[in-house]
C-alpha cells in the first residue's frame, strides 16, 4: 500500500515569508495529490490539489508542486499571513483504485507577524 | 446547510465500555471514511466505506466496527478491545467510488475514555 512522508514537522516564518512543506510517496502507479489544511479544533480542508498530468498548480498565494520521478510534491505559500498558521497535512490514494486517501503526519506552520 | 455532522464534538467514556460516534452526511455522496487523529501522527484510516452495506479495513481497523446501512449514515463503534481509544475521531465524504475525488470532513469527536 501507499506511504506518505512529510516534512518538517514544524515550521515558524514571519510574516511575508514564503513556506514550504515536502512530502514523498511510495506508489508510483498514484495520481492524486491533494494538500488540506486543518485548524484548530475543526477538521481539515482541501486547499489545492495536483494530478499526475501536471507538474505545477497555483492558486493565489499557494502552489503545489509534483516530481513523478522522484516522486515528491510540494506546497509553496507566498506571502505569509498569520491566518495561514494551522496544520497542514498532504495526501495520497491508498491504492490505484483511489478508494481512500492515506495522509502525511502533518506539519504545523507558525506565522508570527 | 449541506455537509457532514459529527456528534457529539465531545464523549466522555469509562474504560471498558463500548461508545458509538454518530457521522451523517446529506451530500448524498457514496463514499464515506472513518479517521482517528491523535498528536504527531496524523490522520490514519480506520474504516471506509464506498457503498451501503459494504465497508473495508483501512490500516488500523482493529478494536472498531462500522455499518453502513444507509448511504448518509456511517457511525463507527469504538470497542473495549481498543486499547487507547482516547483521540480525536473524524469523518469524511466523497462524491465517487474508485475516484481520486476531496474528501469532505466532519468537525471530529473527540473522545475521553478514563
């Protein structure tokens, strides 16, 4: 089955810095790489989301990357604000059938102003 | 209002009791999952379910039951043979089976057992 690692765990950035978050995955047949963030005491939300047609997505401030051969995928915020401060978590399907995802251990971003 | 409800956001249990955690959906969207959060460990898949009356062990299914008897409702039932059922439970929704679709997700329960 697919395994997701993510890194850092931790990450602290001032305000208007930008922020990145890796995460690597083990299946290469996956296709699917979705970035959701979640805050405190609520559960998470989709901010972006890639496939394995395209190497790079944007969204506004955020942006997500893909490396199918080294299979890694990124997520790029810009511009920092505070409100960006939660927990974010990257994912990938569980299996080429895409039943379920299998997420990352997350990664909490600290943006102090 | 459209989306998932998890009850209740907090449950108190004492140890030795089984407890049920209530998830429904009016998305009217066919799959639904089960995930237990606990710090540093992020989101593991206990159970999921891609139509009614059928359901799959995700990694860590051992100590908890599901049904799915109809297509908004999915509650999960955490046993006494869980041996630290103490974390943050959530649940989620997609729209397809067999589909790399967002998975929309519940506010949690959070659940205390002493």
């Amino acid at each position: 089955g697919e395994n997701v690692e993510q890194h850092p765990s931790t990450l602290s950035v001032q305000e208007g810095d930008s922020a990145v978050i890796k995460c690597t995955y083990s299946d290469s047949a996956s296709n699917y790489f979705p970035w959701y963030k979640q805050e405190l005491g609520k559960g998470p939300q989709l901010i972006i989301d890639i496939r394995s047609n395209v190497g790079e997505k944007k969204d506004q401030r955020i942006a997500v990357t893909l490396n199918k051969t080294a299979k890694h995928f990124s997520l790029h915020i810009t511009e920092t604000q505070p409100e960006d401060s939660a927990v974010y978590f990257c994912a990938a399907p569980l299996n080429q059938a895409g039943t379920a995802l299998i997420f990352g251990k997350g990664t909490t971003l600290s943006v102090s102003s | 209002d459209g989306g998932i409800t998890q009850s209740p956001k907090y449950l108190f249990r004492k140890e030795g009791q089984n407890v049920t955690l209530s998830c429904e959906q009016n998305l009217n969207h066919d799959a639904m999952y089960w995930y237990r959060q606990d710090p540093g460990q992020g989101l593991r898949l206990i159970y999921y379910s891609q139509i009614v009356n059928d359901f799959q062990k995700g990694d860590i299914a051992e100590g908890y039951s599901v049904s799915r008897e109809k297509k908004e409702s999915f509650p999960l039932t955490v046993t006494s043979a869980q041996k630290n059922p103490t974390a943050f439970y959530l649940c989620a929704s997609s729209p397809r089976t067999g589909a790399n679709t967002e998975a929309f997700f519940g506010q949690g329960t959070r659940l205390t057992v002493v």
